[in-house]
C-alpha cells in the first residue's frame, strides 16, 4: 500500500512536469568553471549556474586551510556543539563572522536552510504572542521555520513597503512582530529595499531578520552583504538578526546568524535544529573561516564578479536573450517561460554546446515563468562569456523560444 501511494504521488509530480532529475558534474578543482558531465567524457562542460559565486570552493588557501585542519583534528567533529563539538575554530569563525557584519555575536549551523528553520522557530517559540510577517519570496527554509510553529502569520507582498506597513499597523504597538525577509532573491536577483523595510519595521516596533544568503561575500566593501553595500550603518544596528550561509559565496558549507549577544544566546540555548545535531567538521570550519578572512580583505574577486557579471548582461543584450528585467544582481534570470521548453533547450545546451544550465520551474519559480537562472564568476574567461551568449541565442532560435524584443514591452535591462 505504502509503496503504491508514493508512487501515485510521484507520477502526478511527473505529469506536471516537476519531477526532479540531477545532472551528475564532477568539478575540476583548480579548472573552474569547467566540470565533467557523468564523470566519464573527454571534454569538460561549462558550468553558468553555480552557488559556488566567487570560486572559493577552490581557493588555494582555503583548500590549504582545510588540508591542515584535516590533518591536525581529524574528518569528523565527534559531537554536538554542547557535547564536544565545540573546538577552537568553531570560536574563531563565529567571532570573524560577528565581527564581518558589526554585530555583538554569530552563531553556525551545518547549513544555512537550518539555521533559517532553527533560529525562526526559536525566536518564534520563546517570544510569546510574537507575530511573524514574512516576505511573499522568501525561501523554503524560512516558510519551513515559521510553519512548524503554532504563531499567527502574515504574508506581505514580495518587496512592497506599503502592505508590510498596513499590515503591522494592525497590531498595537506592544504585540511582538517580527519581520523576516532577504537581502537579494535568488530567482529574480532583485534587491529588497532594505532601508524602507527596515524603518516601517521599527516605526511599529518590530524585530527584523534579514536573510543575506545570496549577497555575502559578494556585496560591501568588505563583502559583509547588501546591507553592507548600501552604507546602512546606522541601519544595521536596526537589522536586529542577519542571516547567512557559508555554501555559496564562500565556497564550502554552513549557516549562520549574527546578532546580539542575548538572541545569539538564545537561539543556542533554545533552538533544537541546533542543539541537537552534530557540528560541522574540523576542516569544513577552517575552510569557512579562511574564505572569509580572504574575502573580508581581498576585493579582486567582487571586482571580477562585477565586470564579468556586465559584460555577461551586455552580450545576453546584443544577442536578444531575455533577461528579466527585474534582474539588479549578478544574478541573471533567463525567461523561457514554459517547463517542456526550458528541459529541452537545458538538453541541447548540455550535450551540443557543452553548457550547464539547470532549468528552474515550479514551485520554485510560478508557472509560465520557467527561466535559465544564470551567474558569471570571477573565473569565467571572457570567450566563455561570449560564446554562451551565442549557445543561448542558437537554442532560443532551434526552439522558437521568445526573444526579448518580443517579450518584454520596455527594454531589457
Ligand atoms: C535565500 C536562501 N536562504 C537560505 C538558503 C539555504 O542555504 P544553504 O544552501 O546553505 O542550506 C538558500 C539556499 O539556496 C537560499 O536561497
């Protein structure tokens, strides 16, 4: 019975064009952005929708860093934080990373989805009454926490100021609110108008959490995020809870928040997706805390991000791609705008033309919005850039798939 029912459930994800497949890329370190497709063909594919932003997975200090370590400590960490899982590095990293975002203390997660799910049913548990209202964007992770608690919660619409305010002014002014949105979303690469959101927050007294996944790293002087980019200083005293992940940017694995030091303790004292798990390993938290270290000094890599990332955008231009003009990011969306289309154009892309990208359909994106989500890195070579724009144009054309001068009314951006 039990077999049967997963099974109807996994034809009807079938039918609706949303089952999952995986593409299996081996990377090759020290050639990045090339990868080999299955492990087994001669020549390696280009990889243009990597988290991996900066190409930090294969720094060689950070590779460096996480060879010592392994070699000093040993793979595993042996334990919860509470229970002999807390070693000398792990202090380390979370003191560069409090100190990354000016905030009093940080806290690591094995991922950053948990430290999302952990820290938001934490705050939401021990705060009595508080209400949550939540960005209609906002990630899995951040719908998972707030739903796995009994809270009241608000939905306000992605980015809009105007509703948030309506709906805190629903509330007297004693009542805990929290607000919990992100820095830049990852499908549209739109930014929140964070200051906005930020001052309506505290003007009804409420207490903000911002999600930074996408923009560590990459973003700010010293990488510390948008929040960062945009001078906020005295805004970020009023972001009370930053959150962020050390997958992306940063190149290995692990989440984390920066705060006070009374919701960072908190959060560790309470939260039980951090209580009861194991911490990440000795050479994971060397590799982290020698990405950021480099990335609070070193601009040379958001330099290349940002040059790449224009040129990438003015070649996808000339070639008519459509880039959603919502687009303000290194992020760049591709319409496609139906999932069949987006499978086979990803197929031809792959084993023509020898270029990755995933294509993203719902739920991740709403359907007849099914896109290409595309990144240039600092190791993209400019004739890689050039010639994906080609690649993309030659298979919008094989499959009649619209251009953007014919879909979208006002220029593309
Ligand atoms: C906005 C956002 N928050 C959190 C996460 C989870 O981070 P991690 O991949 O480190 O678990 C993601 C992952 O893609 C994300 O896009």
């Amino acid at each position: 019975m039990y077999q049967s029912l997963l099974r109807q459930q996994l034809e009807l994800l079938k039918s609706s064009n949303q089952y999952r497949t995986f593409t299996t890329l081996s990377r090759i370190c020290g050639q990045y952005p090339f990868a080999k497709l299955n492990g087994e063909q001669p020549d390696p594919v280009v990889v243009w929708c990597s988290n991996d932003y900066l190409g930090m997975s294969q720094h060689p200090t950070v590779r460096e860093q996480m060879h010592l370590a392994l070699e000093t400590y040993g793979a595993g960490s042996g334990g919860s934080r509470n229970i002999g899982g807390s070693y000398e590095l792990y202090e380390r990293l979370e003191a560069s990373l409090a100190d990354w975002h000016d905030k009093e203390a940080a806290l690591v997660f094995p991922t950053g989805f948990g430290s999302n799910d952990a820290t938001l049913q934490c705050l939401l548990r021990q705060i009595p009454d508080c209400v949550v209202i939540s960005d209609a964007l906002n990630h899995a992770s951040i719908v998972n926490g707030i739903r796995a608690t009994p809270n009241e919660r608000q939905v306000f619409r992605h980015n809009d100021v105007e509703h948030l305010a309506q709906i805190l002014s629903r509330y007297p002014i004693g009542q805990p609110k929290l607000v919990v949105f992100e820095s830049i979303y990852s499908m549209d690469g739109d930014i929140a108008p964070i200051a906005d959101i930020v001052e309506v927050a505290k003007r009804f007294n409420a207490l903000t959490y911002l999600d930074e996944v996408h923009a560590v790293g990459m973003y700010g002087a010293r990488g510390a995020g948008i929040a960062a980019e945009l001078d906020l200083v005295d805004k970020i005293d009023k972001i009370d809870i930053i959150q962020g992940t050390m997958a992306k940017a940063i190149g290995v694995i692990g989440g984390y928040i920066a705060s006070t030091r009374v919701i960072v303790d908190a959060v560790r004292s309470f939260a039980t997706g951090f209580i009861f798990t194991t911490s990440l390993p000795p050479a994971v938290t060397a590799g982290c805390l020698a990405s950021v270290e480099h990335l609070k000094s070193s601009d040379d890599e958001r330099q290349k991000l940002q040059i790449n990332t224009a040129l990438l955008r003015e070649r996808l231009k000339q070639h008519d791609i459509p880039v959603m003009p919502c687009s303000q990011t290194h992020v760049l969306p591709v319409l496609v705008g139906d999932a069949e289309r987006c499978k086979v154009a990803a197929l031809r892309l792959l084993h023509t033309h020898g270029v990755y990208l995933q294509p993203i359909n719902y739920p991740s994106v709403p359907v007849g919005t099914e896109r290409f989500r595309v990144n240039a890195t600092p190791n993209h070579s400019q004739a890689q850039i050039e010639n994906l724009a080609v690649c993309l144009r030659e298979t919008f054309d094989h499959f009649a798939i619209p251009l953007a001068s014919k879909t979208f009314t006002s220029e593309v951006a």
